[in-house]
C-alpha cells in the first residue's frame, strides 16, 4: 500500500494531505524520512510528529452544524480552532471547508479516502448554500449567479449552477465546484454583498434542524447513499 493511502487509511488526513506532511518531512517510516510513493508493508512502523499510526478498525463520520467565528483547521495556532471547539477523543478531519464567517454543514470524518472523494473538485458533488444578501435580489441576479460569473481576482469563470430566489433577499445554490470563497466572490463581481451564508447540504447529507454547534454520527442509510454517490469517483492526481 502507498504511503498516502496507508496514512488516509489511519484516519491522519487526505492523500493529497499526506503528500504534504511527507514534503514537510514530518512522516518516518521505521525510523527514516518517509518519501513519495513508498510502499507499507505490514510490520513497518510508521509515525507522524513522532506519533505511531495504524490503519483504523472502525471509522467515524459525523455532521457537525458549524457556528460562524470558528476556524476550519485544526492547528492550535489558531485560537477558535476546530479542535478546542469540539474537544473529540477521535481524531478526525473535515471535508470540504467553510471560511469562518460562513456557518453550517461540515462533515468530520477519519476516512481519508472518502475526504479524497468530496473535495476534489473535478468528481461534481452538489453542495447546497442558502444565502442572505444586503441587497433585494431580483431576476437578473439569480440570471446573472446562475449562468456562471467572472472571477476577475483570480481570471477564472465559475461554472453554471442551480440558483433559485426563496425571499427577497436570500437565495440558494448549489456549487459542484471548490473554488475558494466562491459565493462570497460571486456575489461581490454581479452587485451583491453577502449578509450570511450556510451550507445546508453536501451530496445526501443535510444539515436539517441540527442546531448551531451540535454535532451527530451519520444514519446508517446517509452513510450508504453517500458512499454510493462517491464510489468509482475520480481522484485527483495524488503520487
């Protein structure tokens, strides 16, 4: 088994992460420097920051309903970090960030191939937002959100999406892309200033009425479908 996979198998972190941390040299494999596209064999020791890892016997998937004002990362650095908020015995990682301004949906999980699966742009999974702007919204501004927008910050046009106006001044939409910030920048390029934002759907996991903060184990059938709509998906190129 690769490095990467082995260390996503661990519930460590995504492959494409993993990559990262044996470029960072923080991964030993019996007592040497980890290097790219090693294979484990079992009976190798391997550790992160000086940590023995293993392959997990039972992995955790959660939804948590993240309040605005908490970071996504983990490292302690950041004082409203996910880490101090939530204060899990597991270890685990989010797939799919929300900047912290923004609240809602996140999904917690060990599985670092299922992580791999949601977050690498090019597989289309839908991830649903409802959005409260300053300003009234109208039939040009759903038009315009709709239809693809040029992200002159960047040079980069977003791809069309479902957009549909549910007050007079919120919307929702859902996003098959991962740009970073993209609601927040797509608004600001067609005339709009975002007043809130929140995810409420990533593929067949809804947030639903989970309140602010709280967090709860996936259903047995959210985490079958999800599986399903990921199995077979490709992978970004990961060495």
């Amino acid at each position: 088994m690769r490095i990467n996979k082995y260390l996503s198998e661990c519930g460590v972190c995504s492959r494409r992460e993993a990559d990262i941390l044996i470029g960072e040299g923080r991964v030993e494999v019996n007592g040497a420097a980890a290097s790219f596209g090693m294979q484990i064999s079992d009976g190798d020791e391997v550790k992160v920051n000086g940590q023995t890892v293993k392959p997990l016997l039972q992995k955790t998937y959660l939804v948590f309903n993240k309040p605005r004002g908490i970071v996504c990362t983990f490292e302690k650095r950041e004082k409203d970090n996910l880490g101090n908020y939530l204060q899990l015995e597991k270890r685990v990682t989010y797939a799919g960030r929300l900047d912290k301004d923004s609240e809602g949906l996140l999904i917690l999980t060990d599985d670092g191939n299922l992580i791999d699966a949601l977050m690498t742009g090019s597989n289309g999974h839908e991830k649903e937002y409802v959005v409260e702007t300053a300003q009234a919204l109208g039939a040009d501004n759903i038009k315009a959100l709709s239809g693809g927008v040029y992200l002159k910050e960047i040079n980069r046009r977003t791809l069309p999406c479902r957009v549909w106006q549910s007050g007079q001044r919120e919307f929702h939409i859902v996003l098959t892309q991962g740009i970073n910030r993209q609601i927040r920048r797509m608004c600001k390029n067609t005339g709009l200033r975002v007043v809130s934002l929140k995810r409420i759907r990533i593929e067949n996991i809804k947030l639903g009425s989970l309140p602010s903060g709280s967090i709860r184990e996936f259903t047995p059938s959210e985490l079958d479908g999800l599986k399903k709509r990921t199995a077979g998906t490709k992978r970004s190129n990961v060495r």
